[in-house]
C-alpha cells in the first residue's frame, strides 16, 4: 500500500507561492539597495532628485611659481614633450604671464572658464555615459575586445590609450555599452550633480525612497530588468568617478593645461620670431656679397 500510494498514486501538491513580479531579479534588488544608499537629493517638491553626488570644488588655482617650477612635465602631460621649451621662453613673455596669472580679476575668470569646460565635458561629452571593462565584466554586461592596434601618438592625441612602449597609443580596444543619460545641477552654486534621465526614464520629481519602492515592486514594468542591470552598473562607476577628490584633480589638471597651453603660445612666437630673424640675417647677407 505504500509502495502503490507513492509510485502509482501521485498525490497532488500545494502550488508554491510565486514572489511578485520584479522582485526575483538580483540586479532589482541590488538596484533598490543603491538608490537607497545614495539618498539623492531633496530641495522642494519641484526639485527632487533620486540619485545625486556631490561635486563641490574647494580647490584653488595652483600658483604660477609652483607651475613654472614643473613646467617640463606639465607640458609634457598635457601636451606633449618640447625639449626646447627653456630655449623660447623670453623672460618678458614670462614677467607678463606671471603678473596675469597673479591678478586677482583674472584667476576668477579662469576659475569660471574651468568649470564651465568641465561641466561642458559631463554634460556633453561620452565620457560618464559608458564603464570600465571590468565594471562592465562583473555586472554581467557585453564587453568586446579587439587585438591591441598601435599607433604613433600625435599632437592632436588630447585623450588616448596609452600603450606601454612611450610614443605609442592603443586604438579603441574596447567596445562598451553606452548610454542616454541627461545631467542636471541643483543646490548652491550648483554642488550637487544629479541624474535627471537614463534611457529615456525621467528620474526627476521623486524621491530616492519611491524610485527604490518602484524598482522592487516592478510596477506597470516601467523598469525593465535590462534598464536595471545598465543602472547599476553605471551607479558603480560614477561612484567612483564623481568624489570630491577626483573633481578637484580634474581642476588642478585643467588648471595646468591652461598653463601648458599659454607656455606654448610663448614658445611657438619665440621660435618663429627666431626664425624669421635668422631669414633676415640670412638675406642681409647674401644681400652684401651681391653688392
């Protein structure tokens, strides 16, 4: 009888309770989790914003001494190398540039036009709308990698993949995902960077609590599981990306490229000024003879 009950008999079975849809998926789940850790930013009602970071600058423009002292890597680091930067560098070019980079008028709209070009590089720019390979890698999503491809580095070359033999650039090893993202800034002074829209999902006028409630109760499907799994990939990268520290080492290099940038106007006028003085030199010469 026991035998026939369990193999010939087959009694039925209670169905097991299914979880509400949406909330099987780790990267839901994982999702809510960093929406609610980041807390976002809450001013009023109409500026409400789930996912925030906090990019205030405290930071000063470096002086012109401590500059000029490292003026060889720096021009090297943003520019290139020039091995004869000391050669055209007349000290009346210098005294000007010092006593310009000195006033008080002028380091303020320098200060102005560096922000402004960084918050033009976040905003539009493609850098902040992709990840690292191995972000990418551990979130599960598609990373393609082609067979480095070297090439010279050129003057023209202001952002690369630098190889390891100095003078080369890798082309485009990666292949990532890349993302519809809009940015906004809110509070004082605009400290406060925050997601306004991610793939054609406005974020703003709501809480970071809601969206997390949203995303775990999986609503109408507003957000698909691919959406969340993009998400908090991203979330990982721009972590890392918008710190305090790494806006204000952005500065300081920005500041620097400004400074590389007006050494080399010094330095390609000294040089075609020397050029065209040793044509005349040249000619006045050949001038004599001839008479």
């Amino acid at each position: 009888m026991t035998i026939f009950a369990t193999f010939g008999m087959q009694t039925r079975r209670q169905p097991v309770a299914q979880p509400p849809r949406g909330k099987g998926n780790v990267y839901r789940r994982l999702l809510a989790a960093a929406v609610e850790r980041n807390a976002g930013y809450l001013r009023a009602y109409r500026e409400c914003y789930p996912l925030s970071w906090d990019v205030s600058l405290t930071a000063s423009i470096p002086s012109y001494d401590k500059l000029f002292a490292d003026r060889h890597q720096i021009v090297a680091d943003c520019l290139g190398p020039l091995p004869d930067l000391d050669k055209f560098l007349p000290a009346k070019a210098l005294t000007v540039l010092k006593d310009k980079w000195s006033n008080g008028a002028w380091r303020l709209g320098l200060w102005n036009r560096v922000t402004d070009d960084m918050r033009e590089s976040l905003t539009g720019g493609d850098t902040y709308r992709t990840m690292a390979p191995e972000v990418a890698t551990r979130y599960g999503l598609p990373v393609q990698r082609f067979p480095r491809k070297y090439r010279r580095l050129t003057m023209d070359d202001v952002c690369y993949h630098p190889a390891s033999k100095q003078g080369w650039v890798l082309e485009d090893p990666w292949v990532l995902p890349f993302y519809r993202v809009k940015w906004a800034f809110a509070g004082r002074n605009g400290k406060h960077l925050v997601l306004s829209e991610f793939e054609g999902r406005r974020l703003d006028r709501c809480s970071s609590e809601e969206l997390a409630e949203a995303i775990r109760s999986g609503a109408e499907g507003t957000y698909s599981n691919k959406w969340c799994q993009a998400l908090l990939a991203m979330i990982h990268e721009w972590d890392t990306c918008f710190t305090r520290k790494a806006v204000e080492d952005e500065f300081v290099y920005q500041c620097k490229w400004q400074f590389a940038q007006k050494l080399e106007i010094i330095h390609d006028a000294a040089a075609e000024a020397g050029k065209e003085a040793a044509e005349r030199d040249y000619w006045a010469e050949r001038d004599i003879v001839t008479v």
